[in-house]
C-alpha cells in the first residue's frame, strides 16, 4: 500500500502547478479557438474512450523478447522521448512504432513487456493521458507535442506529449539533460558515463538500489550548481525517485533472484530502446519498490533555485511532499484539469468525465473522495 501511494504521489504531484507553470514551453501554442474548435470537432476522429485494460491473466515472468516482437529501430518520423523504457516497448512492438499509442495501448504495453502492477499502470497512464494527450482522439505522444495526435483543444489545454518540461519529464534526470540546457529527452551519453561510474563505485558494476541512491543525490546537487532554472518540487519532486527505481525494478531480467542491473543492458535500454537478447519481463508485478532505500538516503526538501542563480537552492514549503495523498488527487482535479479545460463542451467534456474516472479507479482503495467537476462518465 505504501508504494501504490507514492505512485500516486508520484503523479498528483501535477497538482501543486499551476497550468502556466507546468507546462512552459508550451505557453505560446494557443490551439484552435473555441469557435473553430466547435466546426472542427464533427470532422474529428472522436472515440469515445473503453474501459482500462485489466489485470495480466498470467503475471509471472516471461520471454518478451520473442519473434512477434522484434526490435525494430525507430524511422525518421517516429517519435521517441525522455522515458527509456517507454522508447523500448515502441521499438519492439508493444506499442505502435511511431511513437503515438492510445492509453489502453499504453496499459497493456507497461504490464506485458515489463510486467507493472495494473493500478500503478492504469493510475499513470491515465494522469499523463490528461494532461499530455488529445482526449477527444485519445491518443498520446510518447515524447514531444505532435500532428498525429489530431488538433488541438482550445487553450489552455497543451496536448504537448511526454516531453512536456515539468510534469513527468523533469530536472537531474539521471540520463537527460536539464531543460535549461536545451534537450531534455534524448540520451546524453555523459550522464550515462556518469550512470557507470556510479554503478562500478559503489555497485561493483551493477545498478541496484544503492546506486541509486547515491547517483539520485548527485544529480540533485549537479543541477543545484549548474542550472539557474533548477526546479525540484512537487511534481518532479515525486517522479526523480521513481525513475531511479525503474531500472532496477524492470530492466532486470525476471529470472534473476539479485535485483541489479548490468552495465551492458542499462546501455541497451537507455541508449538503444532495446530488450537484451532472451530478456524475461519481471517475475511478479512491480511498482517502485526501493523508494525507501533512495528516498531516505539523501534526503532532500522539495524547492528550487531561486532568482535565477546556482547554487541559490531555497526549500519551497507550498510543494506537495511525501505526507499528503488525498489533497493532491483533490488539487489535480480541480486545479491542474480543471485549468486546462475550463469550460469544455460535447465530446470533449464526455471525454473528460470519463478519462477523470479511469484515472481515479487506480486509486480506488485508497479512501479518497472521488471528484466530478464535469459530471459523472
């Protein structure tokens, strides 16, 4: 249960931005006004969203690098983004090789090719679907804002995809470079090294859940000194410790019995998209187990660096941290949706209601108050 919560955590963290700041990059993509939007949306490929997937009917480990999936390199056009693991199931097949899937697409995928526990996997699929995808088409881009996703709502909405700076892609990623710097999606082969380093110092040679401790708390103090931009609160706060679990929870062949990651798969993952040869998913479902361990090692205050100086990081007392739950499930539906579609109509306020209940159903057992500010789906 602890670790479904800072799943949860994880994601509602969007709540404690508002639209303006969460998505930045964005700002100056207004979308098709209200008007051409109403002319437009009759023309549109609407789908009226099913349900989730379900639970995997066999969930034990498996070999998921088969012959009905094998790696494909991504083309030109095909979108890729800042998630390795994401990047991996598109070159194989999971998902649709350009880059664009549909949140059911993305369910199934995360749960056959690395066996995620459903909840985790409905409840973040459905929350960056919300905030990152087309929910009158609904389909999502995997990395940056694209066409293929059909038009735009009306602003405020983004429809940015994943590599939308601040919300699950964030600052001190662990193979990423800071926005500030430029891309903050592709492989940087630095931070990889780095990632190496780590691995062989304090990991003789393997990425476990130690190393991630140690390489979390470096990232933070790297981006404290160097980006003036620096932001480390709630939702990036929650998502930078998540990430340094995954490789170690799901990039680990499921046969194994020791939970660390070898230096020559971390590489195909990260830098190639790729499942090593005879890779088995993990053995049972899996969320983010280890969080403690690189939660507690380092522990830092969410915050950010203030004035537009390094090494100027102030602790940000209003960021949502690792005490509240309910308020941040309350706060994202009400502020971060609720300010990206104020005043939606038709099917894309059907399409809301019914994106908000998916979204809710990973968390139903967690005594939170379910929210309906467009009406029941």
């Amino acid at each position: 249960m602890m670790l479904k919560t800072f799943v949860s955590l994880t994601i509602l963290g969007l709540a404690n931005l508002a639209p303006s700041l969460a998505f930045p990059q964005y700002n100056s993509l207004a979308g098709l006004s209200a008007r051409e939007w109403d002319e437009l949306v009759p023309r549109l490929n609407q789908v009226n969203p099913p349900n989730p997937p379900g639970p995997l009917k066999y969930n034990g480990t498996k070999l998921v690098f088969d012959r009905a999936h094998p790696f494909r390199a991504p083309k030109k056009d095909d979108i890729r983004g800042p998630c390795p693991g994401l990047n991996t199931l598109a070159n194989h097949g999971y998902l649709p090789h350009n880059g664009v899937a549909s949140p059911s697409q993305i369910v199934n995928a995360v749960q056959e090719g690395f066996n995620m526990e459903h909840d985790t996997a409905v409840f973040v699929t459905y929350a960056a679907h919300l905030v990152d995808g087309n929910l009158v088409t609904d389909l999502l881009s995997i990395g940056g804002k694209t066409r293929k996703t059909g038009p735009d709502p009306p602003a405020p909405a983004i429809v940015g995809g994943l590599n939308t700076h601040a919300v699950f892609e964030g600052d001190a990623s662990m193979t990423r470079a800071d926005f500030n710097f430029g891309d903050n999606h592709s492989f940087n082969q630095t931070l990889f090294d780095q990632f190496v380093a780590y691995s062989n110092r304090f990991g003789g040679g393997f990425y476990d859940y130690n190393v991630a401790a140690e390489l979390r708390f470096q990232r933070i103090q790297e981006s404290i000194a160097t980006n003036p931009q620096f932001s480390f609160v709630s939702p990036r706060f929650f998502t930078a410790y998540a990430e340094s679990t995954f490789p170690v929870n799901f990039f680990v062949d499921g046969r194994s019995a020791e939970k660390k990651l070898a230096m020559q798969n971390a590489t195909l993952f990260f830098r190639d998209g790729k499942f090593p040869a005879d890779f088995h998913r993990a053995s049972q479902p899996s969320s983010t187990e280890g969080i403690d361990i690189v939660a507690s090692a380092h522990p830092v205050a969410p915050g950010e660096n203030r004035d537009g100086k390094i090494n100027n990081y102030v602790p940000d007392p209003t960021s949502a941290d690792f005490s509240t739950f309910c308020l941040l499930y309350t706060n994202f539906v009400n502020q971060t949706i609720g300010g990206l579609y104020p005043n939606p109509t038709g099917v894309l306020r059907r399409n809301l209601a019914k994106n908000l209940r998916f979204f809710y159903s990973g968390i139903a057992n967690a005594g939170c108050v379910e929210l309906f500010p467009y009406g029941q789906a």
